[in-house]
C-alpha cells in the first residue's frame, strides 16, 4: 500500500537496514507499533516518530497526510 507515493509501514513489517546512535553496526529491523486506531491490511499503521524495534523511531513519512491526532 502507498501513500503520496511513498510505502505505507505497519506494525511488523520490515525496516530497511540502518544504523542508529546506539546500535553502530548496520542492522535491519521491523516497526514496532502503529497507531492504534488506524489500520492498514489488518495492522496498526505507522507514522512519524513510531518506535522501531531496534530502539529507533521513524523520522520521515508524507508531509500532508496525518494519522491520529
């Protein structure tokens, strides 16, 4: 699924490899949580600042489309 052209995350799907402040080695991960009122093929949909299970959070998404409030 996209939004703006850009791939909608869920909770549970894949993140590409990274590195983070903590984690200095490049490794992958999945998005930890959505948010919980918002659904998208049955999971919680991401946003931006969502945890990601490596400890890191999401940090772009679309900039005209909002979920929650």
């Amino acid at each position: 699924m996209f939004v703006n052209g850009i791939a909608a995350h869920c909770a549970g799907h894949a993140w590409a490899a990274h590195t983070c402040p903590d984690i200095p080695e490049t490794h992958g991960s999945v998005l930890a949580a959505g948010w919980p009122t918002v659904t998208a093929e049955g999971r919680t949909l991401g946003y931006i600042g969502a945890p990601v299970a490596c400890g890191s959070s999401v940090a772009t998404g679309s900039s005209n489309v909002f979920v929650g409030s």
